[in-house]
C-alpha cells in the first residue's frame, strides 16, 4: 500500500486541534470567494478608503466564531439524540434517520438564534473599524427561520479493527463518523465612523460549514452493525453453528459410549456458549465488552459448564490475561460430557466413527432379520427384547416405551442373520454360467458323390428326373473329442461319419418314326429307371464354440471336458452327452438326410458337486472377515472433520483406498489358476464368485456413502424450519470453512481495543484513534431466571432446543435387512431469541459535551423501549436491541450399540414463550 504522510501526529487525541483547524481552513476559503466578489462589483460605490484586507480577516473570524457555536449546537442536538433515538417514527410515512436530523437541526436552529442575536446585532461584532451584522428578515425573529436552511453531509472515516474472519465484522470498513453540518446566513458589513449612524458597505449570504465533533453517527453505524451480527445468518449465527456442533459431537459420543449424558444437546450449556457468542461479536463490532456482563458470564459459564462454586469478580477479574478473556472450547465440549457422565473432566473422548465396512460387505452376504434391545431396570435386571423384521419406528417407539416406564437403555445389537437369498441366486446364476458350454452342430457332405444313372439302352432322350430320396445309410466311424489339454473353441467334442446312399427315379424316351403311303407318323415310347448317388464319410460333428464364458473371461480352464477326479469335478465332461441326447441324436436322421452346414446352437448346462456352492460361500465369508480387519484411521474424527459430510468423505476416502489396496489378496487368482487356466471349472466358478464379491462390495461402499451424504442432506433438511434462512448447505459449510478452524480450540473476547479511524480522502487527510464502552443490561442474559426491569420481571433470553430423530438417533442408512448400519445420526434444531433492556455504547475518548457539573461528558447511543415526545407530542420511540436465530446441531456416531439422542423430553424449552 503506498503510504501517506500525516500532518496529524497524535492518534490518541480525542479531537484534534488541526482537524478543527483544517474545516476553518475550508469555510474560509469560501468567505475569501465572497469578498472577492464583493470588491468587484462594490468597486465602484466603495471609497478607495476601505480596507479590503481587514474585511476579509474580519469575516474568517465571524466564521470562525459561528462555526464554533455551530458545532457546540450540533453536539448538544446530538447528545439528546444518542440519549434518545428514534428507532420507529409515530408517522409511518417518515425516515428515522430524517426524523433525528431533523431534531438535530432543530437544535442548532435554535441554539445558533440565539447565539446570533446576542453575537451579531448592533455592530456586536466589529474590530473597531468594521462590523458584521446578521440580517434579520421583516416580520422575522431570528436570522434562521427555518431548519431547511441546514443541512448534513456524511464525513466518512475508514474503521480498521481486529476481527476474525466470518465469525466478526469486517476489519476495515467505511462508516460514517461525523455530520458536517452547513447553514445560509445573510449577514451586513458596515462601515464603522465613529458617529451613532454607521455605513453599510454590502449584503451578501454566507455558508457557515462545520464538522459536528460528536461521533453519534459511528455509533450508531456500529450499533446497526451489531444488529447485523446478531441476527440471521451473521456472525452469532455462525459461531452458534460451529460451537454447538463442536459440543453436541463430543457429547454425541459421550453418549454413545457411557449412556451419559441423558441429554446430548442441554440449554444449560447452549446459554453460557449463546453468552459468549453475543460478548464476543460486542468485542469485535465495537472493541470492547461490558464488563460486568463479562463477569457474570465467566462466573455462570463456570457454573454451567465446569459444576464450579460460584466465583467472586476479582477473581475473575485476576484470571484475565491483558486485554481478553480466553475461553477454551474443550470446557463447552469435553468437559461438560465428562462432568455429565461423572467423569474427571480431563478423560479423553474418542469421536471417531470407526466406519467398518464390513457391515456394508455382510449385508451383501447376510439378511438382519432381527435386533435385540438390551434394557435394565432401577433392581439392575436385565432385559432383551428381540423385534424380528422391525422397521426403525419400531425400534424407537420401542425403546421410548421401556425408557418411559423406567427402564434404562443399554444398546442395540444384531439378532438373527439369514443368508441373502438374492446373493445365493446370484452364486448359482454364476455357477451355472461358468457350468456352461456354447456347442453346435455341423454336417459336412461328400462333394462329389458318385451318381449312377439306370439302365437305359434304347431310350437316349433324358427327359429329367425326380428328387434325390434317402434310400438308407451305413455307419462308418466315430469322431471322439481331442485329448486332455487339447481341446479349445472350434474343435469337434464328437461326430460320427456314414456313407449316405440316395434313389431317384430317371425318366427317358424313344422315338420312332413310320410312313404308310403318303402319312408320316411318330412314335414315342417312354421308359422310367432308377438312379443311384452314394455320399461318401458325410461327416456329423459337434463343434465346441465356447465354454466357461463370464464377464470376459472363457475357455480357460485345465483339461476342460474331461472328468477331474482331483477335486471331483465333471469339468464340462458331462455336457458333451448332454447335447447329444438333447440335440444330435434327436435329430440325427434328419441331419443324416438334409444337414448342411450349422444347426443347434445351444448352450449346455453341466453338473456340478455341492462342494462348489459350499465352497463359494466359505470364501466370501472368509474374505468378509479380512475386510473386516481394514481399519478407519482414527484421524478421521468429529475433532478435525466436524462437517459430517466431510467426515464420511474422508472416511470412504480412507477405506476405499485401503480396500483397493487388499483387492488382489482377496480375489487370490494363484490359488484357482496356474498361468492362464484354471484347475477345473469348479474352481473358476468359485473364483469367479470371489470377483464378483469383491467388486459388488467396492460398489456397495461408492453407493453406500453416496447414499449416506444424501440421507445426511435430507435429515438436516427435514428438521430445518420452512421458513428458515438458511439451507444444510449453509450448515456445511460453516463447518467446513475457516470459522472452524479459528473456533475449535478457544475464543477470546476483547474488552478494551483501540480501533483506528482515517480520513484520507481531499487535501488533509488525518487519523485518529477511538475507545469505546459498552453498558448493556441485563449483564447476563439467563434463559432459566427472570431479570427484573422498571418493576417488570422478564426472560431476557429464551431457548428452544428440539431432538428432532428421538433417542435412538436415526440408522444411516436406514436399516432394512439388506441395507447396511454404516452410522447413526441425529440432529438438534436450536431457536434462540432475546433482547436487551438497555444497550448504551459510550465514547469514552471523546468528552466533548458540555455538562454543567461534570464540565464535559462523552457520547453515547443508548437502545431500550421507550416513546419519544417532544413538547407533549411523540414522535416516535425508541426500541430494544434484540436477536433471533436457529441452526442445527448434529450427532454422529457409529452403528449399534447406545446410538444417539435424547432420553426423555425431546424438546427442551427455556425462557421461550
């Protein structure tokens, strides 16, 4: 940034001397315009007497003088309205803001009357030589008649503060600091000469501009800033989200682990976190903190979060470190699980997960058909309950009626297991495809058959002949398939070769030709034969085309149609027989007589021994268990992912990467294949039963944990309010982004911070340094204790925390028999609404403000309810700062056991009406 240089030396002045002097400056510039003007025009009706310079100087110094009481008007006008703003004008029609200038106006209206009457009548004002008169119109009382005659511009200053990105105001931003007020004064400049009458040398109007020394409108711009912060999706908002979430987690699996705390999410706790949250925006908005609010937060927070004795304010006061007090995170979410739990408030708590994904492997293989609650009653007896084929409401009705009538929740566990039926069809759909063989049928003819024709002699003419009819057929040879190892896709399983032999009539005449006298006639004599056609090795074979096709894998397998006694496997043997009694012999007298090329193209199924399917199943459990020793890293916890999202995104990360990396160990090729082929294809049905395991499961866990963040999406969504202003993605956010990072291990709350102002803009730019105070009340707003006001006893504060997925929590996936437990989830809708009696911001570095006992006195902003009337007359009120919001918390812990929720009132409501 290019630096500038400051004629202003002093940042903690409250008002400098120079930045009035550099607004004088600016006003007597434009009085130097209008005598200027005025020695042109007058130049003619002025003697050569007069003395230009001393008019001049003269009218700075009436500038000066009314500017000065200019600006005391304005910071009376000011101070009445911090006392007393309006926040809500009686006239709907009308702006607040133009409702308070106008008061202001009012103010200086009749504060600068008087001053000028009593200042600037009757020559008051001269220097002996030459006076300067205000003029007071005919049939007018004062110089200023109306406040349209005064005006306000902003003076913008930049305000660079410490802050903490998203969870504070932005560090640098413009407000409006002071009023620049200006004011139209006809005025007369006479000659004075020294007799009773005195010579009026012009008339002219003049602007009377001043900087308003009062910093009313920064702190009102810094109050309305506060507002922002504390109300919608701002900054409280924000650090709600985050500490609520970092609580309810810790606490979640707390819970889960011990049955303690009863209740996850307790209001108890969320009023100190809530406390804090408004006291840290108060440090950061204005640089300080009330501090007795800051007391009796250290001291009800000790109380509700540590189980303290109630602490005295010195020492609260001496357990201060500088200019903030520390509050650790650790105190809202592990020591308030472990105090409820009865624990030493040190005891770590593990908040991870453990994502097994085994439990998403077994549901491939395994149906839960039953679940089994463990409860005990106040004699330390146990009971089960098993509920067969029970849908989730189910269970959790179940579960609140035992709780109701007394009995205490253990955990839930897994009852009876069935096999998968889908996934056995699955296995023998598999053993059958590997079982299988792709066979047809081809007949090869003899191509140049021997044909006889019949005896004929004595009728040449051929006058053609009948069809070919399959007269009979020799057997002549058996094709067997190829030895061991040598059989592939193309060659002939078996065939069998005769010699065909064919008849046909052939139909041949004579013809003769006689004269008798002059006739001629012919004679034609007709004569039939029998032709003879011998096919010679007309070939009948069945021709393997594939075998052990699945996926895309085939014909690869050891000694494929031949009997494995090894492993007593038919290895295709069988299928051979199969098609020729289902296709070739059936047909054979027809392929004898007319086959020709390709026919029968069909699969065979073979037979196989139940060691398969035992086998199969065996291997998919075993490699079940060896999924089940991939473990989560127990990085992967609430602490460093507390976006639930987040979290199972990196747990699938972890384990998909990890179960990628154990695939080739559990597929174990070497076992059922030696180089290309298989052992038998018993061997390959069972490998092939192992592939399509371990790539379903590697599907199962993608979809599983799609699924899951989808779920996820749609509870949050659910127990966000329709009306709400923000979204789960919102919430995700949130817990993803950078106010996680800055709020998971403390917060501090700045009580006492300089904040810097600077003005750079024009020819004099200037810095200067501000202190605020805060004076709020009640100091402490408590939820659970009514605070009196005026004589009124009221709840300053009120929460509403609702379990919204009931004691158990909600299964995710929700379980059906097939569907796999990955994790149990809940979710907390937390409204919180409150006000303040008072809210008084003090400049405490400027007292500029005359006070007839204190002398000066600085000033303020004060926000409480109050009407505002003027001459008996309201003009509007004054209202109260107040707050409302809600956000979710979650819980998420692993699958079964105590789950995650609430025992007993499921929405908890505290000074909420």
């Amino acid at each position: 940034m290019k630096s500038q240089k400051f004629f202003l030396k002093d940042n903690h002045a409250h008002i400098p001397f120079s930045v009035i002097g550099v607004f004088l400056l600016i006003g007597s510039s434009i009085t130097a315009a209008y005598v200027s003007q005025l020695e042109l025009n007058k130049a003619d009706e002025i003697s050569s007497t007069i003395d230009f310079n001393e008019i001049e100087n003269l009218m700075r110094y009436a500038e000066a003088d009314i500017a000065t009481a200019l600006n005391i008007a304005g910071m009376k006008g000011l101070k009445e309205v911090g006392k007393k703003p309006v926040i809500i004008p009686e006239n709907q029609s009308s702006d607040a803001y133009e409702v308070n200038c106008n008061r202001v106006k009012s103010t200086i209206m009749d504060e600068l009357n008087i001053y000028l009457a009593g200042s600037y009548l009757c020559e008051s004002f001269n220097d002996g030589r030459y006076a300067i008169n205000v003029v007071i119109s005919e049939g007018k009382d004062f110089p200023i008649v109306s406040i349209d005659e005064i005006s306000f511009k902003n003076l913008e200053m930049d305000l660079n503060r410490f802050t903490l990105p998203l969870i504070g105001p932005e560090a640098e931003k413009s407000h409006c600091t002071y009023l620049v007020a200006d004011v139209l004064i006809d005025i007369e400049i006479k000659e004075l000469s020294g007799k009773s009458n005195s010579k009026t040398v012009t008339t002219r109007k003049i602007n009377v501009s001043s900087v308003i020394t009062s910093r009313y409108p920064l702190l009102k711009s810094l109050v309305d800033e506060y507002y922002e912060t504390i109300n919608g999706i701002g900054p409280l908002w924000t650090f709600t989200t985050v500490l609520s979430n970092v609580y309810s987690l810790a606490r979640g699996y707390k819970h889960y682990s011990s049955g303690k705390p009863l209740n996850v999410v307790d209001n108890k706790h969320l009023a100190p976190l809530i406390n804090g949250g408004l006291l840290l925006e108060e440090g950061l908005v204005f640089g300080s903190v009330d501090p007795l609010s800051l007391v009796d937060f250290a001291i009800e927070s000790g109380k509700a979060l540590k189980n303290s004795d109630e602490q005295s304010s010195t020492d609260v006061f001496n357990g201060m470190e500088g200019d903030e007090f520390n509050v650790h995170t650790d105190d809202f979410s592990k020591g308030t699980a472990n105090a409820d739990a009865g624990d030493d408030e040190n005891t770590s708590i593990d908040d991870s997960p453990y994502i097994n994904i085994s439990e998403i492997a077994q549901r491939v293989l395994y149906d839960c058909n039953s679940v089994i609650l463990n409860f005990v009653d106040s004699s330390n007896n146990f009971i089960h309950i098993e509920l067969i084929d029970a849908s989730w409401e189910d269970i959790g009705n179940t579960v609140e009626d035992y709780v109701n009538n007394g009995y205490s929740f253990i955990n839930i566990e897994k009852g009876d297991m069935l096999q998968n039926q889908t996934t056995l069809d699955k296995l023998d759909d598999i053993i059958s495809t590997v079982y299988s063989a792709e066979m047809k049928t081809d007949v090869k003819r003899d191509s140049n058959p021997t044909v006889a024709y019949g005896y004929h002699n004595g009728y040449p003419i051929n006058n053609g002949t009948g069809a070919w009819v399959l007269d009979y057929y020799e057997f002549k040879d058996t094709i067997d398939k190829p030895s061991k190892g040598q059989i592939d896709s193309g060659c002939t399983l078996y065939g069998e070769i005769y010699d065909v032999y064919w008849t046909r009539e052939h139909y041949w005449s004579a013809r003769t030709v006689e004269t008798s006298g002059n006739e001629t006639w012919v004679n034609w004599t007709h004569f039939a034969t029998t032709d003879n056609k011998v096919e010679e090795a007309v070939s009948i074979e069945v021709i393997l085309n594939r075998y052990s096709e699945y996926n895309s894998t085939k014909d690869d397998v050891k000694d494929v149609f031949y009997r494995n006694d090894s492993v007593n496997d038919e290895n295709l043997a069988d299928t051979i027989q199969k098609y020729k009694d289902n296709f070739f012999i059936p047909d054979l007298e027809n392929l004898i007589e007319t086959g020709d090329g390709s026919s029968h193209i069909e699969t065979v199924f073979g037979d196989f021994y139940s060691w398969v399917e035992t086998e199969a199943w065996y291997v998919l459990n075993e490699i079940l268990d060896l999924i089940g020793n991939i473990k989560q890293d127990p990085s992967i916890n609430s602490t460093n992912y507390p976006n639930p999202v987040d979290l199972l995104n990196a747990a699938k990360k972890d384990l998909l990467i990890k179960y990628n990396e154990s695939i080739d160990g559990y597929l174990n090729i070497s076992a059922y294949q030696s180089i290309s082929l298989f052992s038998s294809v018993g061997k390959k049905a069972v490998y092939c039963v192992r592939e399509w395991y371990v790539y379903k499961v590697q599907e199962s866990i993608e979809n599983v944990f799609e699924g899951i963040v989808n779920e996820i999406d749609e509870q949050i969504e659910d127990a966000i309010p329709s009306n709400a202003d923000f979204s789960s993605q919102d919430v995700e956010d949130t817990l993803s982004g950078e106010a996680m990072n800055t709020l998971k291990n403390q917060f501090s709350i700045p009580f006492g911070f300089d904040m810097n102002l600077t003005n750079s803009d024009g020819d004099y730019p200037w810095n200067e340094s501000i202190r605020l105070a805060i004076d709020q009340y009640p100091n402490y707003l408590d939820p659970f204790n009514e605070v009196e006001f005026e004589g009124k006893k009221d709840y300053w504060l009120g929460i509403k925390n609702t379990c919204t997925l009931g004691p158990t929590g909600l299964p995710i996936l929700p379980p059906t028999p097939v569907t796999p437990w990955v994790v149990t989830l809940n979710v907390w809708l937390i409204e919180v609404h409150g006000e303040y009696a008072q809210f008084k911001v003090i400049d405490s570095s400027d007292e500029t403000l005359f006070n007839p006992l204190f002398g000066h006195e600085p000033q303020i902003y004060l926000r409480e309810k109050k009407d505002i009337v003027i001459d008996n007359t309201k003009i509007g009120s004054n209202s109260r700062m107040h707050f409302d919001f809600t956000t979710v918390a979650f819980g998420v812990v692993p699958s079964w056991g105590m789950m995650v929720g609430d025992i007993g009132e499921y929405t908890e409501e505290d000074g909420w009406d």
